[in-house]
C-alpha cells in the first residue's frame, strides 16, 4: 500500500492523511485500524528551556473531506485562524538560536533541515516530516542561548511550509496536540 503524509490547512484545521488510508468503495467493508503518524514537538519547560520531543497523532476517524471523494483519515487539531506562509531557506542558511515568532507548524517540502534545542537535542527534517515550534517562552540559558538553533542540512535551498497559530503558547505541555 503507498505510504502518504499530507499536510494542509482547511479553515484553520490541520488534517494529515498517513499510512494506512485508503479508498472504500463498499460503505459496508472495514476499515483498516487508525493510523498513527508523528510530529516533532518544540516546547518550553518552566525553567525556560527548549525539547524536541516525537509526538503521536492518533486519533483519526475514516470519512471523506468533501463528497464525493473517497474517505481518508482525519484528525483534526486546531480550528481557528491561522496564517499561511511559504518560506525558503538560502544555500547554507543558518538562523541563529532564536524563538518562533508563533506557534507554529513546520512542514519541510524541499531539502533538509534541523532544529537543535537548548536541551542539545537536534533533529533533521525533510519533506514530510512535521515540526510544532512553541518556544516562545524559553529564556537565555547562560551562553545567551534561546529558543532553538536552525539551520540547512543539505546543499541547496529548503523549502518550508510554515501554518502560524493565533493560540497563546503553553508550558510543561509537551505533544499537547494529540
């Protein structure tokens, strides 16, 4: 069965389609199980400092988007407003420790990327993978460092999907979006 990871904001809602979806001609066959499928997280503890921590997501219902279209697995997040933008990363960029300006996701479309916490936990992503940033309440650790370390993996530019949330961002709440 083809493996497919779709990100996309449908009035403010994050649905993800992941492995395990498929097409259901016959409205009396089974379903297969729910799918689960991962995101990394970014999240402040109430010391002030950044994790990235693996997070599931797994709680999807089997039903269509829009009828006719055949059923996919759903799990809905957030609803709400949320501003959409479409960023590229130079050749080499390297963004210094710094917070995100919002809560916010981040989907890789092109390249590879990482994310490196104040807690020395860094993870590479490309395309597909996802990642909450919600650093927003880190503060500097004793060499001046907030928030998370970004930057390019492979050569080239990296092409990324950012999803910014209206919501206030939390603490102590790692992979709050389940």
């Amino acid at each position: 069965m083809m493996q497919r990871i779709c990100a996309g904001l449908v009035l403010g809602a994050l649905c993800l389609s992941a492995h395990g979806a498929r097409a259901q001609d016959d409205a009396h066959s089974q379903p297969e199980n729910p799918p689960i499928t991962y995101y990394w997280h970014n999240w402040a503890d109430h010391n002030g400092v950044s994790h990235m921590t693996k997070c599931p997501l797994h709680h999807y219902t089997l039903k269509s988007m829009n009828k006719p279209a055949a059923p996919q697995w759903s799990d809905v997040l957030a609803e709400g407003q949320a501003r959409i933008i479409s960023t590229v990363q130079p050749d080499h960029w390297n963004g210094a420790w710094h917070t995100d300006p919002k809560v916010q996701w981040i989907i890789p479309l092109k390249g590879t990327w990482f994310v490196q916490a104040m807690d020395g936990t860094r993870v590479e992503m490309g395309p597909g993978e996802i990642s909450l940033g919600e650093d927003q309440k880190t503060v500097p650790n004793a060499l001046g460092q907030k928030g998370h370390l970004g930057g390019n993996v492979t050569p080239g530019s990296v092409t990324l999907m950012v999803i910014q949330l209206t919501e206030a961002p939390t603490v102590d709440q790692p992979c709050r979006f389940k």
